[in-house]
C-alpha cells in the first residue's frame, strides 16, 4: 500500500489489509485534521478495508470531522453499503 | 572440578577418540569416575559411528588419526548437532587446522603434552557449555508447555461463553441450524450466541471486535458473556427479553469498556415463529443471505453503524420470514477471504454458494474448492429448511 497527502486530501494506492497500513492511514490523517476540518480520502485499487481503519473513522466523524471517501473498486463500495457507512463517510464512486 | 559440575558430570557421556592406545588407557583410568559413561574409538570412521548410536554430550578427539582425523569427523558431526561440545587433542599448530577448526566450532583445544590440571579446567567449559544448552532447552520446553496450556483453556473459555442452545439438535423451530466457529488463531476475535428465549423465539447474535487479537477477543466474550448473563437472568425470572430492551443493556454494558477508537460490529437478530417475523439491529456486519420461496438470494444490510463508546441511538427493523427457506449469517472472514492465487475476495462466490449448498457440509465443500488458506477468524450460522 502507498500513501500520499496535498493539503486535506489522502490518496491510497494498493490493497488496504496490514495493521501497518492502519497506522500509515491514521498517521496521515491525524495530521490532516490538526489544520482541516473537512478531509477527502481517495481509494485507489482496495477491495477491502480494516475495521480499525473503520474504528478510526468512525470516531473522526464522531468528533465533527467531514470524511468524503472517493472509492474506485465497485466491490468496496458495496462492502461499504453493506456495513451502513455510505452515509457517515460520504462515500463516492469515482 | 567444582562439586555442582562434578555432580552434572556424573550424568553425562564422553566419547574419547584417540588412536594412540596407552593414552585412551589413561582416558579411561581419568574420566570413568567422573562422567556417567565413557565411549572409545581409535579413529575418526569408529568415533562417528558411535556418536551417531550412542547418546553422546561431549566430545574429546585426537586430531591425528588414521582413516579419518579429527577435524574430519567434527565436520560429520557438527552436521548433525550444531552445539555438542567438541574438545580437540593436537600436538600440531598449523594455523590451516586451527582455520578449519574454529569453522566448524570446535569448543576448545588441549595442546599436547597437557596435564591432568589443564585436561579438567578445559572439561570445567565443555560441561558449563553443556549445562547451558541443557537449561535452554528445559526453558523453551517449558514455554511451549505452558503456551500449550494457555491456548487449550483460553480455547475451552471461548467455546463456553459461546453458548449455543441447538448444538444438541441443530433445530431452531422447524430448520437447521449449523454453526461454524473457526478463529484463525486461538484467540478469536469472533463471538457468537444462539439463545432459545421460548419456544417462539430465538436469538441469534454475533460479534466481531474490531482488529485482530487478544483486545478484539477480550471485546467479543465480553459482549457474548453478558447477552448470555443478560438472557439467564430474564428467562430465570421469566421476563420478557425484548430486542430493544437487550440492545440497551449491551450498549450500556460495553460502551465504558471500549477502546477510544475501537468500534464492535454484531449481528443482533429476533426470530419470532408465531409473528413469522425477524427483528434485526445489524452493527456493520456484513449482510446476512437469505432465500424465500424463489430461486432469488436476497440480503438483509446493516441498519446502524459499528457499536462505540459514542453510541446513542440504534435502529431496529422486521422482515417477514413466513416463506423463509435458508438463511447464513455470517462474520467478515468469511466473505473477505481472498479466493486462492487471485485478488478477489470469496465475496464474489459467496452468494451462489449459499444458493446451492442444501446444508453446512455442502456449503463447506464448495467454499473449500475456492479457500484454502484461512485469513482471518470465520464464524457463521448457517440456516436451512432441510431437516
């Protein structure tokens, strides 16, 4: 997995699966919403994502944070739509 | 010789390879009261075979003998035992032997002519050298037993919280009710509950901590220790068990104990025989599948997001399930197990797979034509008509 950030916007390339993506992800991110209150994912090839990424998130969002997910793999989408989450984390096809 | 290493040497062997015959005799007048056994061999091709038949923990060798010298035969037996001591007799000091020595580990050298002094403080290492490996491997022994141990009845913990009332039939009204709890490792992350509530209602509940090991597994057998506490406690007293009223409790239960990011996905699912209706709270679990009386699978998706420490509000919703013919519920290692030498997870198989198998053991063959290599923890329930 590859991770790359400009100003409030992650992009992840490759399969999200180990714990040490999870950390590269929240490591990202944490430092995003240290200035920003909107952050845009972008997921580029994974078909899957952790719960502890989703954990993550989930507390994110909870705490005002605006997650928007750009997803590319339809398969994640729907495993996204299945687990509810379209919703809170703005997911969108790109 | 001190008396703690004289003791330990007194259960030890030597083999003694020597071709010179008047010194294996002071050999033996010298060692046959000080170590438990004594071997001899007059060169290197007889030395080999008796370390290879006898059980030998040091070696004392000649490095000039016929047919086969010392170094030889060290090599032939470093071969097999990387870390006996091996104490070499040389009245040589070519440094092309003490090379090829010091390449093999030789332990020590005894430069002859030696004495009877040098001889025992060089035999003082070999048995401390001894007393080491011996200790090291009496400690990894032990560590295995008692991880052995640790695993055996954290297994037997898990599989006594995860209580399943139609193990003993495998019915739940008129199906089949067939579970499979496989955890990846010992410590699973996956919990389940199958409860009878009366005899027209049952619950239905599985758990999935979030991550993987021993915080996801504690999560898990704590929420199926208390549905289960939760459960005895209102049939003991014979109350009514409502779905809201047990998903209450839960989220009161579990959220102080709760990570500050970690998040419970579970199945919560009501079957009721005389409304013929399920109620369901689904916490991003993956959907469950289900069929009716058409060939069409169908599938029931979350209706609330993972469970946490912030949780207030939850959604409950019915399904009629009068026409109902299987169902399978299921955790995430099921369906996001990559299907073998591909990038596509079982998911894009699950659903026909379901369709065809008539019980658990059809379905198993069909998912194991495509996983081999299990991933993750793999928990589901799996409900047919079939009898």
């Amino acid at each position: 997995m590859e991770i790359s950030s400009s100003s409030n916007i992650i992009t992840i390339k490759g399969n999200i699966k180990a714990l040490s993506h999870y950390n590269a992800i929240k490591g990202e991110i944490d430092n995003i919403i240290n200035d920003f209150s909107h952050v845009k994912i972008q997921i580029l090839e994974s078909i899957s994502i952790t719960s502890s990424i989703i954990g993550y998130l989930c507390n994110i969002a909870k705490q005002g944070v605006n997650i928007e997910m750009h997803v590319q793999d339809e398969g994640l989408i729907d495993l996204l739509d299945d687990l509810n989450l379209v919703s809170l984390f703005n997911v969108r096809k790109i | 010789m001190d008396s703690y290493i004289a003791d330990i040497s007194k259960t030890l062997t030597i083999l003694c390879v020597e071709d010179d015959k008047d010194i294996l005799e002071i050999y033996k007048s010298l060692f046959s009261l000080v170590f438990k056994k004594v071997y001899f061999a007059t060169n290197g091709v007889e030395g080999f075979a008796c370390f290879e038949k006898e059980n030998i923990d040091i070696v004392l060798t000649d490095y000039q003998m016929p047919k086969c010298n010392g170094i030889q035969m060290s090599k032939k037996i470093r071969e097999i035992d990387s870390s006996i001591p091996i104490i070499m007799v040389t009245a040589l000091e070519s440094i092309e032997m003490l090379r090829e020595a010091i390449d093999i580990h030789v332990t020590s050298f005894l430069k002859k002519p030696f004495t009877s002094a040098s001889l025992f403080s060089t035999f003082n290492l070999a048995v401390k050298s001894v007393i080491v490996d011996r200790c090291m491997v009496k400690e990894q022994r032990e560590k295995i037993l008692y991880s052995n141990y640790q695993e055996d009845l954290t297994f037997s913990k898990e599989k006594t919280i995860t209580k399943n009332d139609t193990e003993k039939n495998n019915r739940l009204f008129d199906f089949r009710c067939e579970v499979q709890y496989k955890p990846k490792d010992i410590l699973s992350g996956d919990s389940y509950v199958i409860r009878k509530l009366n005899n027209d209602e049952y619950l239905v509940f599985l758990v999935d901590g979030m991550g993987k090991g021993i915080s996801a597994s504690v999560t898990a057998m704590l929420c199926s220790a208390f549905v289960n506490y939760y459960i005895d406690q209102h049939l003991r007293e014979k109350r009514i068990c409502s779905l809201k009223s047990l998903l209450n409790a839960v989220v009161d239960f579990v959220k102080p104990n709760l990570l500050e990011y970690e998040v419970i996905s579970a199945h919560f699912l009501y079957f009721n025989k005389k409304k013929n209706e399920l109620q369901y709270a689904i916490f991003s679990m993956p959907p469950v599948l289900y069929m009716l009386d058409s060939e069409n699978v169908l599938k029931i998706k979350s209706n609330n997001t993972p469970l946490a420490s912030y949780t207030k509000e939850f959604h409950i919703h019915t399904l009629d399930i009068s026409k109902l013919s299987k169902m399978i519920i299921y955790s995430d290692g099921l369906n996001e197990n990559l299907v073998d030498n591909s990038d596509i997870m079982y998911n894009s198989y699950l659903s026909e797979d379901f369709k065809k198998a008539k019980n658990m053991e059809e379905f198993e063959l069909l998912k194991n034509k495509k996983i081999t290599k299990q991933e993750d923890d793999v928990t589901y329930v799996l409900i047919t008509s079939s009898l």
